[in-house]
C-alpha cells in the first residue's frame, strides 16, 4: 500500500520494487547477525586472551600485585603501627590524662566487656522500641551495680570531678543511648545550679540513688529559642502554699522532654511565675510525674 502510494507505478515496476525491498531488509538483517556473532566472537577472545602483549603482560602485573595485599586488613594494620615513629601509649596517656587514667579506662571497659549479655549492642537495630527500652533499663540497673561496686558518684557539683570523669568512662564503654541519660545531663545540672541548699539536700541523694530519676521540660511546641516567650505558667497559691502549673494553649504544650514518656518520676518544669496576677518571668519547678517505687503515673 505504501509503495502503491509513494510510487504510483505501474503493476511491473511494483513487483521489482517489492523484490528489491525484500533483499534490502535481508541483507540488513544478515549484517545486523554477523555483528552480533562478531561481538560473542570478540568478548570471548577477549576473556581468554588479553589483545596484545602488552596487556597482558599489565594484566599479570597487576594480578600479582593484587595478590600480595593481604586480604586481613589487622595485618596492614599492624605494619603500619609497626612503622610508628612514637609510643602511642604515650599519645594514649596523654588523652586519657595520664597513666593511671588510662589504667582505670581500662578496669572501667573490661568490666563492662565482661558482661556481654547485658552490655550487648549487637542487636540495637532491630530491637522494636519497647524492647530496646526494657534493655536499656536493664542496661542502666546493671550500671548502677557497677557505679556502686567503683564507688562512682554522680551528684557531684565538681565537673572536673573524678567521680563524674570514671562516670563518662563507663558511658563510654557501654556505648549505647539510655533512657536514663537526661537525668544526670540535664536534670540533675539543673537541680545544682538553680535550687536552694535546702532543697538540694533532699533532692540529690535521691536522686543518687536514682530513686527519682528527671527530665527537663523546658521546650514548647511554640517556643524553642525564644525561652522568654513559654507560655506554661506557674501560679502560687496564696491559701495552700502550692503552685498550679498549666499549660493552657495547643503552643504551650511541652514538647521534646526526652525520658518522660516512659521512664522519669519527676521533671524540672521551665514556667512562667505568676504571683498575684502578676508574671516574674520564666523559673524552674520540680514536678513528680509517677510514682517512685511503683512507677505509675499520679
Ligand atoms: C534530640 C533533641 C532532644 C531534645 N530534648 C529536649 C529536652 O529534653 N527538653 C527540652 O525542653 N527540650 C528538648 N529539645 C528541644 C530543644 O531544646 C529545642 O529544639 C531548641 O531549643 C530549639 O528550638 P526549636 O527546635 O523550636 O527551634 P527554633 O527555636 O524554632 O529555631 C529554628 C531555627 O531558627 C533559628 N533561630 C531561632 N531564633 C532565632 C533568632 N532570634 N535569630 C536568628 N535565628 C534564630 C535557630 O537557630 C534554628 O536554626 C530537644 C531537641 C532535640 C533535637
């Protein structure tokens, strides 16, 4: 049809033509097979024999110097730290902060290596979340034991203190996020800093003794930078002497307190004091949020 419409030919010339495409197409499809027996033809060659001598002899070269890399990488490792020009237990003294540092790192580390099934981080990545929590925790009473048994306090307000140094020693070791951490990161710090000796007196020894274990809910939904701007408030209770704290807008509702969901009995709460209807400004409030011994919420 296409040729009758192209050419308009005559009956006779439309055969010759038709004959002419039909040796057309063959002699394309016959090109198009030597090409591909070609290409079988030069892959195979290729994979047994390398073109040239000189590639060949570049592909041997290369083989065998492949195979004198050693296939253990501590090897390498150990040739290069035999090629040292220093001590490096003298750099290691020096980062821990001295000999007897480095020996207590050590103590410290190999207790923890020696308790494999609790120290395990193996499988942290496919721990559902209340798994990894319920390890954590147990994580977290076995590191108690051991702060017991190293003498290792933590309410220490002394930063260069040697208790909080062997404290960060076994955190270290154990490598691993505990549920636990924002006590002694921000709760306990904050207790130091802002409540009174008085207060402080029955708060931190608790608090060692992770009877009460904190969180700090500072953080709103609406305010993060802008402290000045949180709109949870505090107000004193002229006839009970108490503090009700409220959050009262969808912005003021704490956000980000990392440990209170499951696992802290009290939170450090950042609210604004109002006195008599009048506002003094952002302070810090203690508030118990389960029970101690039970752990149920109020
Ligand atoms: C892993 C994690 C754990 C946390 N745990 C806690 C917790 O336990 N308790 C708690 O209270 N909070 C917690 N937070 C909240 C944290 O303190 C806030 O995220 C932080 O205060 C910043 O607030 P935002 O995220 O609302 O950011 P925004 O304040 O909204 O800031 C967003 C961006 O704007 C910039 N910006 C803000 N203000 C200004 C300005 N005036 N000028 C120029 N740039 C500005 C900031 O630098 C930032 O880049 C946690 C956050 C994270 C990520």
């Amino acid at each position: 049809m296409y040729l009758r419409g192209v050419f308009r030919a005559s009956g006779r010339t439309e055969t010759r033509i038709k004959k002419l495409a039909v040796i057309c197409y063959s002699i394309i499809q016959i090109g198009n097979l030597l090409h591909t027996l070609r290409y079988h033809f030069f892959c195979s060659t290729m994979a047994m024999n390398p073109p040239t001598h000189t590639h060949r002899a570049a592909t041997l070269t290369y083989l065998q110097n492949l195979s004198k890399i050693p296939l253990n990488p501590n090897l390498t490792l150990t040739k290069e730290r035999s090629n040292l020009s220093f001590d490096p237990l003298l750099i290691t003294h020096l980062l821990d902060g001295g000999p007897a540092q480095t020996h207590r790192r050590r103590q410290i580390e190999h207790l923890v290596q020696g308790d494999p099934v609790i120290f395990s981080n193996q499988t942290n990545n496919h721990l559902s979340r209340l798994s990894r929590h319920k390890r954590a925790l147990a994580k977290h009473a076995r590191m108690i034991s051991l702060m017991t048994s190293l003498n290792i306090k933590i309410t220490d307000p002394d930063e260069t203190n040697k208790h909080l140094e062997e404290f960060s020693m076994l955190l270290n070791g154990i490598a691993d996020d505990l549920p636990t951490s924002l006590h002694w990161v921000m709760f306990i710090p904050n207790i130091h800093s802002l409540f009174s000796d008085s207060q402080k007196a029955w708060i931190l020894p608790m608090c060692e003794r992770f009877e009460m274990i904190g969180c700090y809910a500072q953080t709103e939904l609406g305010h993060g930078s802008n402290v000045r701007g949180l709109e949870t408030t505090a107000t004193y209770n002229n006839f009970s002497d108490t503090f009700t704290l409220h959050s009262p807008t969808l912005t003021s509702l704490k956000f980000w307190p990392g440990s209170l969901g499951l696992t802290s009995n009290h939170a450090v709460v950042i609210a604004q004091l109002i006195i008599d209807g009048k506002s003094y400004g952002n302070h810090n409030f203690l508030v118990q949020l389960r029970e101690v011994s039970e752990r149920s919420e109020l």
